[in-house]
C-alpha cells in the first residue's frame, strides 16, 4: 500500500514522471494516488519513485 502525505509534498513531479499508472499531481502540484494498491507488474516504478521523492511525501506500508 502506498501513502502520500500532501501536507509534505513539495509539488517535485518525480513520482508523476516516474509512475503515472500511480500517481498524478493536482492543479496545486501536489501528489494525487491514481491507486494506493498498484498491480505488480509497476511495483519496480513504484519503489523508484517513492526513493525519488526529494520531500519524503511517499511511503510504503505492509511490505
């Protein structure tokens, strides 16, 4: 399962870039969750992006 904590988000983009299947920003450039549960075959982005993201917005739960 993946969290993003807006309140933290610094509007970078790089999970957008990194993942669109999962995640996408708003009009106020913060991060928006297509899904908190992606399907397998994206899980290599997914970690990718959460590694990425410069504020630590992105987390992931119950691995």
């Amino acid at each position: 399962m993946i969290e993003a904590d807006r309140d933290v988000c610094i509007g970078a983009g790089m999970c957008a870039v990194t993942a669109p299947e999962v995640f996408d920003q708003s009009d106020d450039g913060l991060v928006v969750l297509r899904t908190d549960s992606p399907p397998p075959e994206v899980a290599d982005a997914v970690e990718e992006a959460v590694e990425l993201c410069p504020s630590g917005a992105l987390s992931l739960r119950g691995r």
